[in-house]
C-alpha cells in the first residue's frame, strides 16, 4: 500500500518528516511532493487526479495559512484525504486548520491537529488496515509498545515517589 504527501512548502517539510518517520516504521511506500494550491494549481490538481492510477490508497495534504491544499486535493479524487495544518503566520496555524474544517459539502477532508503529522500517518494508515491484515497486526502491535511505554513510565514515578 502506498500513501502520497502533498506539502505546500518545503517550510511544511519539519511536520512531514514525522509522517514519514511513521510510515517507514510501518513499511509503507510514500510519493511525496511539494505542490501549491495556488502557486501550482495544474500539478496539484494532476497529483490528486491520477493518484489512485499511481497505486495510491490515502492522500495527506500539509499546509499553513491560508491551506486550500489539501481541499483542493480532496476535490480532485474519491481518495480520502487528510488534511494537516501547520504552524505559520500570525494565526500559528489556526486559519489553516480552520479552512481544513470547514470544507463544504461533498468535499471532506478529515483533519488532524495543528503540526499532527504523527497522527496523520497514523489515520492514513488505519484506513489502510481495513484492506490488510499485516497493517492491522502492526497498528495492534504499535498500541500493545506504547501502552507499555505509559507503564514503564508509571512505575518509574511510583518509584520515584516512594523512594
């Protein structure tokens, strides 16, 4: 399975390399391009229209300010896209994430939090999962390490408190 990432700015690339550190770790294949909205609109427009041909399964679009991306991916393909706002300009990521949200009817793109590109990979790859089973056993697995991770840190403060 193969996810593309879609980021306005080579700004935006600091965000996109947490997706990409996720999705290495869970071995799926990424097409990652920079591509503008508004500075590029034929290229991004092509990358959303021919990537399901391209083997594509889910589309993340990172943007700040104004972040017509990732709805402009969104209403280039039935592919479903997850939108990723990041922090820049005076509104620290709030107006991107506010132009995600609001996408109007028939166009969705699901959105995560400001700079959540973790979270990103992590959505796109669960989408994924619902079609393999060795994603799925790996999401699983993810879950089981961080809950230890969460305990080994609770007893280390148990400790900690006692002692």
């Amino acid at each position: 399975m193969k996810v593309g990432i879609v980021m306005g700015s080579d700004s935006d690339f600091p965000v996109v390399e947490k997706a990409l550190a996720v999705f290495k770790d869970f071995g799926v294949e990424v097409e990652c391009r920079v591509l503008s909205a508004h500075r590029t609109p034929d290229q991004a427009a092509e990358f959303a229209k021919t990537a399901e041909e391209r083997g594509l399964s889910v589309i993340l679009g990172f943007a700040g300010m104004a972040a017509h991306l990732p709805g402009v991916l969104a209403a280039m393909t039935t592919l479903p896209v997850i939108g990723v706002p990041v922090v820049s300009g005076a509104l620290q990521g709030m107006d991107a994430m506010l132009a995600m949200v609001q996408m109007p009817p028939g166009i969705p793109v699901a959105t995560v939090a400001i700079n959540g590109g973790k979270n990103a990979a992590i959505l796109a790859i669960q989408m994924m999962a619902l079609k393999s089973d060795d994603l799925r056993e790996k999401l699983h697995a993810n879950k089981v390490e961080q809950a230890a991770a969460v305990l080994e840190k609770d007893q280390m403060m148990q400790e900690r408190i006692k002692g």
